[in-house]
C-alpha cells in the first residue's frame, strides 16, 4: 500500500468547518428559513452572515471527505475500506436515527402544542412513517448517508483515479490548470450546470430519493476532493490563488447581498432570468470560497498539534449531537424571552460545551460509545 504524508491543512478545515455547524444550526433558530424550532423575531443582519456560509460550507465538507477517502485507499483494500466506511458510518446513521434525531422530532411537535411526554411521543418512531408526518427521519444525518453512498458506489472511479491511466489523466489536468491558473475557475461550471439542470426541478430534500439536484452536486464535490488532493500542484495552485479567489467570492458576495436587499433585478429582468443570474453569483461565491479556504489553510494551517489530534477524533462525535442539543436547549431557551442575540450565543456556547462533556466523559472513554458515534 501506498503511503502518503498526512495533510494537516485538511484536518484542521474538518475541524473548523463541522464546528461552524454549530453557529448556523442555532442561528437557523433565529432567520426566516425553515427550521425545526423557530424564534418569533428574526435577524435580517445574522440572515446576511450565514449567508456568507451557506454557499461553500456543506461542499467544502463534501470535498473534504472525497479527499479523505484518498488517503484512506493508499492505505486499505476496498474490502477493507468499505467495510470500515460501513463500520463508522452505518452503526452511527442507525443509532442516530433511533436515539439522536426523535428528540428533534418530539421538541418540535411540543414548539406546535403538543403536550405528550417523550415516552408518550417515541413509539412513534417504529411506525417507521416518514417525517414529517411521521417520527421516523434522519434529519441532519443525511450527511451521513449521502457519504456512505457515494464512498461505496465511487469506489470503481476510484480505482480509475489510482490506476496509472487514471494518475496521468489528473496529472494532464493539473498541468493544464497550472500553465494558466485562472482556469481553475473552470470547475465552477459543473456546479453551475448541475444547478441549472436539475435544481429547478429537484429542490434540496435530502431524502436520497428525489433529491437530485443535491444529490448530484454533493457527489461531484466528493469527487473533486478526491481528485485535488491526488496531484501536489493542485494545492500549489489554490494557495498561489488565494488572494484571487478571495477578492472573487468577496465580490459575488457583496453583488449577492445587494440584489437581495435592493430588489432591483425585479425591475429588469423576469423571474427566469434572475434565478439564471442568481445561480451564477451563488456558484461563484460557493466555488471561489472553497478555493481561497482551501488555499489560505495550505499557507497557514499546515501543522499538527496534540489538540487537532483530539479535535479530529471528536469532531464526529460533535456532529452527531451538535443539533438535538441545541434543538433541546433552544426551544427552553425560546421560553425566556432573551432576545436573538443573546440566545443565540448562549445555545452556541452551551452546545459547544455539552457536546465536549458528553464526548469527554461518555463516548470516549467506551469501546461500545465509540462505535456508536463512529470515533476510531
């Protein structure tokens, strides 16, 4: 087996990006898109920070497994790796849809006025009738079951990508994009179009079923981590870009905010057209974003330390429990009548702490806990 040196730049983005979840998760709370518990009062200014997030964050996740999985096959058989993919990710998908998701379920039935209590309400859970209707549902772990597929069904490519005509294919793409860097940007476009094909008629659901738009999206940024971490010049290429790619997805942003709190293309254009001009801004910013993270981490986050070697053990974990806790603490929180901000802060930061305590003192020191939360 092929042995590679580990990517530290990679695991700190792990790290920092599933904990960003847990600030827009709780600020879903607080903003007028749909969430499972909902404050009466709203924040247009926190709506315009997320949404400098929520254009790049569930892709750079994305393209960071892909990547991921391309050091765990330098090192493994595919047997080996699809047993281990199901290992750590099946095990936690079941228990998490059993026990992690139905408080979800129960606290936001409670937030419409029901008043049965949690042992009234989690029968319903093997009813097996699909949310919302229903209790049965994996809410936010359909990551997890999106990663699981495209892991077990990529495999083929991946082969490809490891043979030798697969390394010299990527190695002629690297080349081309490094004697003109620009064309970097050119992977924008397979975003773009999957949006511009699909998404008008596949809205994001994430049931795996009819959510093809998402479905097809996700999965070319899953292979695009795996491709860019298989040639060096491809990183060699974000961090000479960094500032470029940053001054562009600044620029989508800024265009993004302005049409959105101006409306003036609804002087100008029709409905079709600004959805066409909104997906172009919305995949600049979100392709251009990852390049710059991808590119400034390079530069400056290229080290270990023993807390990154924790901090990437748990950050699973943390991702499991990060959104029952803070539905759990939120609807409480909704009661007191503090206010956005202060509420808002307050769950981000008793998260936080509740999901170290209970990976500190109840899943890491356990074999069974480990891997029901899929820790190594």
């Amino acid at each position: 087996m092929e042995t590679l040196e580990r990517r530290y730049d990679l695991d700190w983005l792990r790290v920092l990006a599933f904990g960003l979840l847990i600030f827009y998760h709780t600020g879903m709370i607080y903003v007028s898109w749909g969430f499972h518990i909902k404050s009466p009062e709203t924040s247009n200014f926190l709506e315009i920070i997320m949404l400098a997030m929520n254009r790049w964050r569930l892709s750079l996740l994305f393209m960071i497994s892909g990547a991921g999985v391309y050091f765990a096959l330098s090192r493994r058989s595919n047997a080996t790796f699809a047993g281990e993919r199901l290992k750590r990710l099946l095990i936690p998908l079941i228990f998490g849809i059993f026990v992690i998701v139905p408080p979800q379920i129960y606290f936001e039935k409670l937030q419409q006025g029901a008043t049965f209590s949690y042992s009234t309400f989690y029968p319903s859970v093997f009813e097996f009738v699909p949310y919302p209707k229903g209790s049965f549902s994996w809410h936010h772990l359909w990551f997890v079951v999106y990663i699981l597929v495209y892991s077990l069904i990529s495999i083929p490519i991946f082969n490809y990508f490891k043979s030798e005509k697969g390394k010299k294919q990527i190695a002629r793409l690297a080349d081309f994009v490094e004697a003109n860097q620009t064309r970097l940007y050119l992977f924008i476009l397979g975003g773009f179009f999957i949006s511009l094909v699909l998404q008008p008629y596949f809205p994001t659901t994430h049931n795996l079923i009819r959510d093809w738009a998402n479905l097809i999206g996700s999965w070319y940024a899953f292979l695009l981590g795996f491709v860019f971490v298989s040639n060096p010049k491809f990183s060699i290429i974000f961090e000479k870009m960094r500032f470029t790619s940053l001054f562009w997805a600044i620029l989508c942003y800024s265009l993004l905010i302005f049409f959105r709190e101006t409306g003036i293309l609804k002087l100008y254009f029709d409905d079709d057209m600004r959805s066409f001009i909104y997906r172009i801004i919305d995949n600049g910013l979100g392709g251009c974003s990852i390049f710059a993270i991808f590119g400034f981490a390079k530069r400056h986050l290229s080290f270990n330390s023993p807390f990154l070697k924790e901090a990437n053990k748990a950050v699973y974990p943390f991702y499991i429990l990060h959104q029952t806790i803070i539905i759990w603490i939120g609807y409480y929180v909704l009661q007191q009548n503090w206010g956005i901000w202060t509420g808002l802060f307050f769950i981000c930061f008793t998260t936080f702490f509740a999901c170290l305590g209970l990976y500190w003192l109840i899943i890491r020191p356990f074999g069974v806990m480990r891997l029901l939360f899929g820790v190594k």
